[in-house]
C-alpha cells in the first residue's frame, strides 16, 4: 500500500470519468496526492487518474495516453495501482498486457508483472505492492 510519496514520484490510480473518488484508492489520490474532485484523468498534484468505469476500449485508451504522458517525463517515478482490478471488476490478465513495454519510470504491481512475465511479454520497470 503506498501512503507517501518522494517529491518526483505520482500514484495512479483508477477512476471514473466524473472524478466522484469516493473509495479505494482514488479516494486515496483524493485525500493524500492532490486528486481533483470532478476531475477522473490525467495528472492532478501528485496523482494521475485513469478512467476504468467506462468500459475496457476505454480503459485502453486512457493507458496508451497515460504511457506517452509517462514516456514524455522521465523526470517523474509513476506508481501504478492495480487499476481496474477492484471496483471495476477486471482481472490482471485483462489489464496488465496494457501496460507491455511502458517505460522505466512506470513502477507497476507485483500482480501486472506476473501476468506480464507469464506472457512472455516486457515491461518490468519495476514493482508496488
């Protein structure tokens, strides 16, 4: 469970597209990493919201656009949740490959990075809990 952040570092997690982050961790976001209330993507302070209430076209869609915005700042460390494996209601094996060949600076869970290296496929940056 991640409950502090470095300075550089920014958590993301899974939302809705109306921003309500009531429970899990984007309430989390909401109340430790500057999450915007109203506001269900991109970065906000030291979080970054991925819509995973919207269906999985969408989901993709939100992860493709969250890695060129991580590949365009390697400054920053991107702790990636377990998105869309709560509430949501989808499994690692759906989400993870989403997230095949992301960048150094995306930091994703042990449960992605199982379901990656089961596959065969990269994207090994790193891991959170």
């Amino acid at each position: 469970m991640i409950t502090t952040l470095a300075p550089n570092e920014v958590f993301v997690f899974g939302s809705n597209a109306a921003g309500a982050h009531g429970g899990g961790a984007a309430r989390l976001a909401w109340e430790r990493f500057g999450a915007v209330w109203g506001e269900g993507h991109g970065l906000h302070g030291q979080s970054y919201g991925i819509d995973t209430m919207s269906g999985l076209p969408v989901i993709e869609q939100e992860v493709a656009g969250f890695l060129e915005f991580a590949a365009a700042h390697p400054e920053l460390r991107f702790l990636v949740t377990a998105i869309g494996c709560g509430i949501a209601g989808y499994q690692p094996h759906q989400i993870a490959p989403l997230f095949a060949g992301s960048t150094s600076n995306v930091v994703l869970p042990d449960r992605f990075i199982r379901e990656l290296g089961e596959r065969g496929e990269s994207g090994e940056p790193g891991t959170t809990q």
